[in-house]
C-alpha cells in the first residue's frame, strides 16, 4: 500500500502540498472555534494569533509549491527507482526494535538493583523505604539508547543521501531496485563516514539525555530552574536535529568529515536560507499527511479481515476499535519509514541542486527543466 501511494504521491504531489496547508488551516480554524466555546480569552487570543500566522505563512509560501513540488517528484523518482534503500531503512528498523528490547531488559535491571528491596507496604512517607534510582548509571543507559537509535537512523539517512547523488552524477549506476549506488553508499556509512554519523549522533544523544533527567526531575521539582533547563534543552535538540539532518547530506554525498559538512550546511543556508527551509517544511506535511492516510486505511482492511474471522471475539463490542488500531498502528509505521526514505530523497535534491544543477539538466532533462521553470517562477531572474 505505502508502495502505490508513491506512485500517487508523484501524480498528484502539488494537490498534496496544497492539500496539507489548506488542513493546517481548518485546524487552526477549529482552534479558534473551541476557544470561542470555552470562552475563555487567553485561549481566543493565542488561538487567533495561531490562525493568523498560518494564513500568512499560507499566503506566503504558495507561489512556492511548485519548486517544493519539483522537489518532492525527484526525490520520490529517485526512492522509487532504487527501491532497495526502502528494504535497508526496514532492516534497520528491526534492528532498532531489537536494540529496544534489549535496553529494556538492561533498565529492568538497573530498577531492580535500585528498587529491588522496597517495601509496598511500607508506610509512604518513610524517606528510608524511597526508590533511589542510580542516577550515573540511569544517564548511561538514556545515552547509549539514544546514542544507538540516531546513529541508526543516520546511517540509513546518510546511505539515502548516497545514492540520491549517484544518481544525480551517475544515472547508470543507480537505475534498479538492487543497484550498485546501494551497496556503496550503504557501505560509506557503514565505514568512512561512520565516524561522522556518530559524532554529529553523540552530540543529540547527550541533549536528549540531559532533557530526560531534567523530565524526571521536574516529577519531583516543579521549580521554575527545571523548567527552564528542559525548555533550553529542548530548543537545542531541535536545533542540532535540524543542522544534523542537512550536514549528514553532505557527509553522503560527498564523504565529507562532521566539521566540513557543517560549514557547508551554513554556506547552503546563507545562499538558499528560506528557500530550504520552505520547501522543508512543505513537503513535511505532505509526507505526514499520507502516513496517516495509509495508516486510516489499513486499519479499514484490518476492520474487514476482522469481520470476517473471530480473532477478536472474546472483545466484544470494542473487537473493531481493536483491529481498527492494530492495522491503523502498522500502516503508520511501514509508511513512516518508508516516508523517512522520501525525506531524505528530498534533502539530497535540495542540496544537489543548490550545488550541481548543471548535472542535473544533463543527466535529467526532463525533471531538470520543471524545477527550473518552477524556480524561475518563484524567483525571476536568478537562473
């Protein structure tokens, strides 16, 4: 299903866009109408703020939806073409689900070791009958599990990355399901740029991991100081996040070191700044917009094979509700992932053409000459 919806997105990739703004909207929208129900006049005025910058931001970036749409074409042409990276991003995916199980079993220790000899019936005011968690440790294990799941994460980025420049410079060497590009590019991260992958990961572990302590922190604290640090920690994460997803482009399609991809990821945002981040963040809602129309769809077909078995008999009246979410939980995660591939496409596209747009007109005429035209449109003159 995740599969025909690429075909689609491709036919219909600018009604999506605009699609997925005009949502943005109507929630908005409906934000407004609940306060004005609630009566309560914080909530009308944040709600109307909320309105009014999402029809600016509307009205601003949709003479942009083209270029954005050019984007998204070419980088669901390439995910569509070389179909293997998919079947990697899954195969990682199941190792992410492994390592998480395998954390699992190592906090339960750690609770164990720290907790393993309360009392529950004890009186709970007794400050010697309290669950002290080791606190070094607890960091340790928040650290390697984020620490584990960026670098995987970052790795199926980064190969993405790869052969999206593969088949920019070298179309030849990237036109199947199983090409040569994947292998390689696979191959890169997994050894020279495996370094990069976990520096540039090390750095967002460590913030998420501070950011959870100061959350468990604030269960026990409700001080202004704790709910600073997380905020503060909270923007960083973000920010780094967002440097990381641009600079590991570079590391793939490229092979440059964290540092040298760094600067050029400030070189991209100085000359292409609003056009990246536009043409980002439509396409972002494009990608989560048909996750969740994949997942209400198979949590229908999951409602029909129920009605047609008896897995969920002994449910009763909620045997629907269940079915519904199991299938709805599974198509959004298979599409999520697969999404997470057309993601990192697009960033490559943005990148290679902000860098190398004459191979591109070369070596794809056709693709080439629509995000041209429609960058002409949006910007007279530059090209």
């Amino acid at each position: 299903l995740s599969g025909v919806m690429l075909m689609i997105m491709i036919r219909i990739a600018e009604t999506l866009i605009k699609t997925s703004l005009i949502i943005s909207i109507i929630f908005a929208t409906l934000y407004v109408v609940a306060a004005v129900i609630s009566q309560q006049i914080f909530l009308m005025i944040i709600s109307a703020v909320i309105l009014f910058c999402t029809c600016c931001y509307a009205k601003m970036v949709w003479p942009r939806i083209p270029f954005a749409t050019a984007n998204l074409v070419t980088g669901l042409t390439i995910v569509r073409t070389n179909c293997g990276v998919s079947l990697a991003a899954y195969i990682f995916s199941f190792f992410s689900f492994g390592w998480g199980m395998i954390w699992t079993v190592a906090l339960t220790g750690v609770y164990d070791q720290s907790c393993g000899n309360i009392d529950a019936n004890a009186d709970p005011s007794d400050e010697t009958n309290q669950c002290e968690l080791n606190q070094p440790a607890m960091f340790g294990l928040l650290l390697s599990f984020y620490f584990t799941a960026e670098v995987i994460k970052n790795v199926v980025h980064v190969t993405v990355a790869g052969v999206a420049g593969t088949w920019w410079f070298s179309p030849d060497e990237a036109n199947s399901c199983c090409s040569s590009a994947i292998t390689s590019s696979l191959c890169r991260a997994s050894t020279t740029s495996f370094g990069s992958i976990c520096f540039g990961s090390l750095l967002v572990a460590i913030i998420q991991a501070l950011k959870q302590m100061a959350h468990q922190a604030r269960q026990t604290d409700s001080g202004i100081a704790v709910c600073i640090a997380e905020c503060i920690l909270d923007c960083l994460q973000s920010i780094i996040e967002y440097f990381n997803k641009w600079a590991f482009v570079y590391v793939g399609l490229y092979g440059y070191g964290y540092c040298e991809a760094g600067k050029n990821v400030m070189t991209l945002f100085k000359n292409k700044g609003w056009d990246v981040i536009i043409a980002d963040d439509l396409i972002g809602g494009v990608l989560v917009l048909v996750s969740i129309v994949v997942g209400g769809l198979t949590g229908g077909i999951a409602v029909f094979i129920e009605s047609q078995n008896d897995w969920f008999d002994n449910f009763e009246e909620v045997a629907t509700w269940i079915a519904f979410i199991i299938g709805a939980v599974i198509g959004l995660v298979v599409c999520f992932i697969l999404m997470g591939t057309v993601s990192s496409s697009v960033n490559s596209v943005i990148v290679l053409f902000a860098e190398a747009p004459s191979e591109f007109q070369e070596n794809h005429p056709e693709l080439s000459n629509k995000m041209r035209a429609a960058y002409l449109a949006a910007h007279p003159g530059i090209l």
